[in-house]
C-alpha cells in the first residue's frame, strides 16, 4: 500500500487527483495539504465527497511535517512553491511527483527567463524525469523525482511523437493551436474566469507566450535529435474540461494518410491510454479518462500533416498521468485507478 | 457472473448501462440490440470505447433469438415497446428489467389514458415491481419483472418518502417544480433538441401533463396511504445531465430544519446512495454518480416545506438504479459497478 | 436631450444601461462612474465598445461633483450604497433611477430586517415610486425617485397581476419557483461564479431567504389589496441570462385555460413589452429585449394555475426596464430605445 | 425603400437577415420563403416575433411568382440551390444577393470539384461579384449579383489582407486554425447537433476537405497577386455564435508587433466595421454585432506573425455582411441598420 500525501487538494488537479487514488486499490491518503482551506473538511469544499472523504485539510506547515508518514508526495502548486517542499521530501526518502512546473525544464536559466523567477533548486534537475509516461517509462521506474508533464504539452507531444521519431517532418515547420476548456485556468476567484465572462465566446491568450512553449520544445527536440522552435496557441473553449491539440507541420516524405496512421499504431502498440483512430478525436470521447486519442489527416494539397490529439486536461493532462507514473515508480499495474472511459454524453 | 442483453443500447441510458456494466465484477454484456445501429460496431457510435467495446450491435429480431443466453434483459425502449419482448423473456425465464414506462403504472387504466395506447401485457402489471430501490428493496429481491422508476419520479419520491412516511405534510399540497439537463430528451435527432436551441435558454414542457405525473403520485400514494393528487412542472435546462426536483408542501406539524434533517438521516440510515445534507444541494456533485443528494428548508413565513433532490438523470435516474436492482435481484453487493462519485468539475 | 449619469456603470446592469442608451436617442450620457476600474476607458473593460466609447471611467468622488450637470442619475450599486448619492441629488433637483434595493420597500423595517443594515434616508421613501412600469405608469410619470424593480419581481409580478387584479387566487397559496442565468450574480470575483464551478450544473440559493420575497410580498399584495405571504425559490442556471418564473397557486374560481389568457390580452392590452403567449415561454426569445413573455395553464386535476413569465434578468429585469421608466419620467416615447426583439439563436 | 425578398428565411442566416432588416429604416420584407414552414406564420417559428412579425411564410412555388414586387432577392438555401431563382430573379432586373456558395468561385471547374455537383449557371459567374465590403466596395456598387461570403472566409480574409497587400508574407506559409459556434452547423436535425453532443466538447471537422477552402484561397490569391493554396481546419465550439479565425504564416520581413498593427490600422482607416485592437479579441465582443476584430502577434522566435480575427458568423459572417452590401448596391449609408454592438455578456 502506497502511502500519499497530496500538497494543494482544493485545486482543479489537486481534487482529481483525490478522486482517482480513492478508486485505487493500492494506494492511502495520508493528508490532504492546502493554503486556503487548512481545518475545513475536504466534502465542504468538493460536496462529491459528502459521506465518503470527510478529512480535514492541513496546511503547507502540517504538510512539512507529515513526511515521514509517506511515500510519496504529489505536489498541485503555482510554478515557484514547489522548491523546499521537494528538498526536504527527497532528504527523507520520500518519492515527489510534481504536477507544477518547477522541475519539467532541464535547463535553469530557461526556466528562469519564462517563469520570471529564480530557480531556487536546481541541483535537482539532472535528477528530476520529465513524467511522459508512454515515451518515458525505463526512467520513471527508478525515478525520486517526477516532474509531471502539462497539459498542452502532454496531448501534443504524444502527437506529435511518432512524426519526429521517424523524421518525416521539418521540425522547423511545427505550429501547434491548443484548445482547453475552462478548468485549465484552475481555481482561483478571477473576473476573467467567471461563467459570464467565458460562456459564449472564444480567445486566444498567450500568444508566442504561454510557458508551456519551452517545455514542449524541450522534449520535440529530443525526440527530433535536434532543436525545435516551434509556434504555441493555446485557446479558452466554454467547456469544463478537455485539451484538443491541431498540429500543423511540413512532410519531408510522401505518404498517406492510411500509412500514417499504420505507423502510428505500431508506434504506440500495446499502450493502453493511447489510441489511434480512424477518425478525427473529440474531446468528449476522453473526457473524464486517461485516454489520449490521436487522428491525423495528411493534406496532398499543401504536402503537410496535420495531427489532431484530445486527452482531459485533468486526468491524463494532470492527475491521471501522475497516478499512471506513481503506479510504474512504485511497480504497480500501470492502468491501476485509471481504467474509466470517458462517461458520454 | 450475470449474462446481461441489453435492447436499445445506442440511446443514452443505454450506452450508460454499458459504461456501468463494463466497470461491473460479476456480470458479462452478452449482447447489444439497436433499433438503428445493426451491424456497426458500438465504439462507432460511442467513440469512447475505441479499442474497448468494438462489438457489432445487434437488431431487435437478434435479440429476440438470443433471449435464451441471459439471465437478465434491460429493456431501454421508447414506451409501448416492452410488452413482447417482456412476455417472450419472462417465458423463457429470463428476468427483465424495463428502463421505460410500460409496466411502473399497476394501473392499465391509468396507462392507457396518460400514455395513449394499448397496454397489451397487462396480465404482468400484477407481478411488477416498482424499483426504486431503497423504498422497495424486498419487493425487488424476489422479482422477475422490475419496472424501473422514471428519472423525475426517482428524485421526486426519495425527495418526499419521509415526509410522507412521518404524514408530517398535507398531501394535496404537494407541488413539483422539477429541472433536467438534455440528455433526458434522448439521443434522437430534433430540431428541439439541438445545441443552438437549447442553449442559453430555460422553458418549461409538458405543464400539467407530464407523464411522470401518474408515476409519481401512484408511489406516493402507496407512501401517504391516501391518495395524491400533485402539481408536476419539469424544465429543460442547458447542461447535458442533472436533475433538481424542488418540492414544495404544506406541513401539518411545527418542525424546525434541523429536527427534519434529522429525521430524514434516520429515514435513510445505512443508504449508500442517499445523502442528507445540511447544506443545499447542485446537481454537479451527483453528476456521474449513483447518489441522490436531499437538502431540505422549513419556511417558517408559510409553514411549508421545501426539498431540494438531485441526481444524475442517466445514473440514479436510469441506468445507474437498474444496475443497482439487477444486483438486489441477482444477490450481489448492491453497491457493486456503482462506487464512483461525481466527477468535479 | 436628457443629460445621464451612471453610477456602477461597469457591473453588468451599468453596462447594458450604456449600451442601451447609447442606442436612445434622446439621452445622452455625461459620465460613467465605478468603483474599481476609475481613469480606465470604458471600452478596456468592455473590448465591445473599442472604437465607440472609449470615455475614462471616474469614481465616486467625481460622480458626486458632477451631478449638477444630469437631469437623471442612474444608480447601479449595491444595496446600501445609494442613500447618500440620491439625497444630494434629489437636493440639486437631479431625478434618480436606482437599480439597487435601497428605496423598494415602503418599510423602513422591513428592509432593515431582510438586508440587515440601517436605512440612513427613510424620510424618501414615501416618496419613491416602485417602478414596475406597466402597472406604475401614472405615478412614474411624476416622480423624482424612482425604485427600479428587482429582476425577479419583474418577471413574477406582471405574471400574477392580472390573477390578483380579478380576484381569481387564494393569495395565501402563491408559490413562485424561479430560474436566472449567471449574469444575475453580479461581476465579481467569486469563486461561485466560475465558469467551472456554475457549469453543467443547476442548484437552488436563498432558499426561504431571498431579498426579493418582501418585494415580491409588497406588490403582490397591494394588487391584491390584502396581504401576500408567498414561498420563494430562486436557481442558478448555466446561461448568460434569463429569468422564469414559474409560479403556482390554487384557483378560487373555475375557467380554462382559453379564458385566462384572454384575460391575460386583455389586462396588458396595448402595452408593447408584455406578450401573452399561446405556449410556453422560453428565455432565448427574450433575451437581450425588454419584453416579457407570459404563458399560463390551468391544472383542472389541482385546481391550480400555472404561470410562467419570462424576462431578460439585464434588461426588462434591471437596465431596460429603467429606461423604459426615464422615458415615462421625461415624457418620451415609452419605447425609446427599446425597440429590439430577442435575438435567435 | 428597397423592396426584399427573402428566401431560406428560416434557417438561422435567414432569420438573422429578417431580424436586421426589421431595424432597418430603408427597406422593406415583402415575403418570406421558406422550404419546411409554407404556410405557417414566422413567429410560429421563431416566437421572438410574436406580436411583431408574424406574416406566413411561403413556399419556393410562390416565391418565384412575387420576384416582380421586389427590389433584390436575398438567397440563403444551401449551395446547388440558387441557379434558377438567380437567373429568373436577375432576368427581372431583380438584384440577387446569394448568401449561400453558388457565386463566389469564379472557376465553375473548381466550384464542380470541391461542392460535387454541376454548376448550371456557369454564364453568370463572370458578372457575379465577391462581397466582403471592405475589400470589394466600388465593384458592389453596381452589381446586381453579389455573392456573399462564407463565414470562415470573411473572418480569415479580413484579417489576411493587410498581410498580402504589404506582401510581408510567404504565400505558401498560411495556415488557418478557425473555431466556429453551432449556429454555423444550420438549423437541420440532425444527432450531430445535438445539445447533448455538441455541449462539453470540441472537435476539427473537414480538415484539409472543407469548402470554404477554395473560396479563400480565390480571395487570398487575388490579394497576393500569386497562387496562394492554404492549410484550413474549422474546429466546432460548444457556444451558439462567434468564428474566431487563428491565422499563422512566415514573414518575408521584420517588423514589430506594434508596426504591424500601425499597419493594419491604416489599412482598414475609416472603415466602421472592421477594429484593430491592441490585444488579443474575443468573439463575445462581436457577437450579434457587424463588427470584425482583429488582434495579432509577432512571434520574434519562429519569424511568424499570428493574426486572430473575430467575427459573428451569422452577422459578418452572413446576414449582417449581406445587408452591409444592400447598402452598398442602393446607396443607402453602409451602416443602416447595423449600428449595434455586442451586448454582453
């Protein structure tokens, strides 16, 4: 039985991540940690829970000191909180599995120039495995410390993957436009996130901006073997959840659509949560799953790819990759807790 | 393990019953019958099951001819469709539970008047048994026939029950202002049902008319042992499931809101899926569940009584009870393929 | 030319007052007050104004030193904020339009009781005239103090005046179950009002508590020249904007269906914002218009009527019904600027 | 006052067309025509009209015989549809503003390929003019047939233009992410659109198939003065109204952020309809009006620009653009009857 404690319960991912390890066989919560809510039972906030997970919140001081007590620490903070909190946790032998941003970069002044703040850990980052479960599973076995992947950058790099593994595009080519609904924007109490002020519409934000640019670049340029630029548009949809990913790139080889999608079967053969398909994704069909759901259509017009790549933001973007990674660091079924499918309509 | 059919699994509580079921230890699907789907696979419907549930539907006659694999048959057919496909289930010892209206009203009379056509099985009304489940739960144990309740009735009534049990209300003061999301009018295609008609919209339908009414005052009929008569209004709201049943009545002794949350904690004691709350209810933390969350009000100004009741239509309002019954009738856990809470946001 | 002033200009009722005002052609606004967001262009705020009215907010300060320039202030704050503002201007001989709660109860006390802070201006209260214009018009007509209805009461008291108006209900059985879209919760950082949290979900608020019942009592009972003790229930629905009310209440008399909404026609005949429909209303063919749409049913099984009354919350329910009542007050065309139908889909 | 005809009047483009018209001071609805609704008053359909307008409509029959009481004829039937009632229309010095795609491809070889079906009034294409007013204004003035944009086109070609004019991009570098409300889909049953389909999810449809590809890539080129062929994907967005259209391509210069927009300001210099912001836009701040935002973004990393333009797309994108072209070709003031902005929220 893997003992968990969680670090920002009351978060978007925070609470999805309760709501899966409750529907794991081997794993515990030992405490549920937050900032604005310490003292207050966890179902008063998330009324889900009424009957079922009635445990109080401790705060980050309470969290310091239940360490002992497990092992292994899933961390939902803002980018920059996660620095001490993973120290300490690593000194005392406890796995930590980071759901923000503050260990997926390898390099610190990247980070640094993108978050706007400094690096306060950064003889952790040659340690730290960035969490792509499928494209990274030998490391996360024996890995201390998880940095799990974000959300735009899961469903693209997964995408993307079997095009740059087999160079059949001009990395240089890469234009990635991003979909989320609203969830994405965690929450927090902001005018811009209110019902009616997302409802009925649609915007673009972060344009040539978004932080999760570099992280995406980070690992298209190891799969490429060289270096990637690439353009990242990420978009607010009036939904609740869900990330669809249209990625654009220029073929440097002939083939068709029926090919590509031959080799992208063989490519992710055997993984459970992806899926290739005949068609083009919705994000309804991986709503509320792991599932990550990847179609393609090869344009003869203007000889490029265009790859299409849903998941949930909140589980396969967040909180269902990092329990599929807990349960390959600590040798568990990789599919444990994770084998809904998306619940229609 | 329980060999299940289920007819009419492309409509929404349909594909439902499939989601439960798949997650369900001890039954097996043997068989899915369509009235427009024969001979396509399941997933090509429901994408969501890509890779997972690929079996071809079957069409009505199929199903007819493989009766005699099951032990139990889930009828999910617009009303009036039952009736021989019920009688050749029952003969060949095959247990049925029918997710629509043909056989909750003991009544044919009733039936025929509120429904507008022909009850042509009646002779089976005697030996139905009405499944709302924590009402009627030794009924269900022995039963061959399950009528399974309607989605308003099944909010409404766990709403009332202990009101009507403690004859704490006035019974012919009973009003029903009762809202669900769209899902509850079917997977079929209408102009009425469409995005860019239901959105950012509320109406009432079928004021004074529903044919939920009879439903709902037969059982709380048999609760009050008097007769009701009720005002029942339901609303289309723009979400894809939930239903909020907001219940007014007259009370007949002096309470105050606590003393009646307590004594509706009583009513339900040891109910899984019942929860009395102290708060008011959302439909968002049922959605997906098999729960039915109560909250209640005492207006002292006008000496009634407000309950507020909220399910998931599809789950406790459809599949969700059917799996729960069909686990009473078969003597497996009743909680078993049901655990899952709300899924928030 | 009537010289306007608005105070709140940029929560959602100040803003519709702009933006129908800006379409009226015989006002003209002098300034636009607000708390947060003074020296910020109006069209920062609201991008749909970029190129239009691109005016600096001021602040309260400002707004008080430029009521010498208004024939009329409107004000859009919450309860408790317009007694000082509305003195002063009543001094300077400025007519005042307040959206807010402040002057529609007759009763000192009573509003002190339901809003739980001191009334600092009663001695204008019997003064203020409740402007539900329809049924107000003549004394509108010449007063300097104008209560702008609640957006609840609007749409619940033109549905039940005519009803009260003939005598035709036991006024002690009036139950008004309502429905609002988000907007009605104001544009404030709340984490209640997220998109996230309000979505895909329907609840109940205020439950035998809401500040509109002693409004709603108030009119309903001088209509019915004998005092109204009603239940009120408000809900939150997943749209933008929207009011239903449906309400129910036991007849005293026998007549169909046919009959009432002929009497209906005929106690609103001739007035251009209130519709008696044949069916039921639906908010969409209200919305964005100052109309409201009323339908009814006669249950013979209760002896009940049904109405149903449906309004937009942020124009017949708040800025449009405030126009509607300048107009009256400055001797304009009653529909000034408030010709536009509902806009579908 | 111009005399209008209307045929398709109530599918969603129709219906918009009636409601602008309906503020419009200088023309005058003779008939409305309709495939389904012969017969039945148009506000059986649509019940904002109730008590405004509420003629019956009439059938394709008796529309081509009152072609003779009227000034233009507005044409919004789906493509194949439009040959004989242009020709007979144009026949009787009837102007003809065809909403649908009949007459915007100059190249009958192209339109037959991509609408798969024959064009069978192939002389009139010549004569035919595009109409995006802002681009085409002095070749709309005399036409007498105008073919009206689609609204993925309007959207994209607004905001491409500028690019072409100053010839800052690589033609073959252009590709067009665009996001559509439901509205777009029509107002046909079908599953697809359901609410319960649509809602809580998006997908890309037609990608590298979608007709309005050629009709952009005729515009495009000719703004260019090269063969512009482009990568297009529409993505379907769980909201009633808006197109956002995210367009990237490679810049054959430099030039900042802030000079582009400079650029772009100039460009479309006194144009009322089409507004240049300083961020990014979002469709809530046109909707329901005539208005074209258009924000954009240098991305110094990858040297390309990213250009995002929002429109309604049943205002610019159809009605409001054909009556902006009215206008035009009656030398009535562009602005009559679209002076409304968005309401919000």
């Amino acid at each position: 039985m893997v003992k968990v404690g969680i670090v920002g319960a009351t978060g978007y991912a925070g609470e999805q991540l309760v709501w899966i390890l409750s529907n794991h066989r081997y794993s515990k919560i030992e405490f549920l940690s937050t900032h604005n809510y310490a003292g207050i039972g966890f179902h008063e906030i998330y009324r889900n829970y009424s009957g079922f997970i009635e445990d109080k919140c401790i705060d980050l001081d309470q969290a310091h000191d239940s360490l002992e007590n497990i092992d292994v620490l899933f961390i939902a903070l803002p980018h920059g909180k996660a620095f001490k909190l993973t120290e300490k946790a690593l000194s005392l032998g406890v796995k930590v599995i980071d759901l923000g941003a503050d260990f997926r970069l390898n390099d610190k002044a990247i980070y640094e120039s993108w978050y706007e703040l400094e690096h306060t850990a950064p003889s952790l980052l040659a340690d730290a495995v960035y969490g792509l479960s499928e494209l990274n599973r030998e490391k996360i076995k024996n890995c201390n410390l998880l940095a799990n992947p974000g959300c735009y950058p899961t469903a693209t790099i997964l995408g993307l993957a079997p095009l740059l593994h087999h160079k059949l595009i001009d990395v240089s080519s890469i234009i990635i436009d991003a979909k989320s609904g609203v969830s994405g924007a965690g929450r927090s109490a902001s005018i811009a996130s209110l019902f009616a002020e997302c409802n009925e519409s649609i915007k673009a934000y972060g344009v040539a901006g978004h932080r999760h640019t570099p992280e995406i670049e980070q690992e298209l340029s190891r799969l490429a073997q060289e270096t990637a630029v690439i353009s990242f548009t990420p978009h607010l949809i009036p939904m609740n959840r869900g990330i669809l990913s249209t990625c654009y790139s220029s073929l440097k080889a002939t083939i068709s659509t029926e090919e590509l999608q031959g080799m992208y079967k063989d490519f992710y053969k055997g993984e459970h949560f992806v899926k290739i398909l005949d068609i083009l994704p919705e994000t309804r069909w991986v709503r509320g799953s792991n599932l990550c759901h990847i179609g393609m259509k090869i344009d003869k017009r203007t000889n490029r790819v265009i790859i299409l790549s849903a998941i949930d933001n909140l589980v396969k973007g967040a909180a269902g990759q990092a329990v599929q990674n807990m349960n390959i660091m600590f040798g568990i079924e990789e599919i444990e807790g994770l084998k809904l499918l998306a619940m229609a309509p």
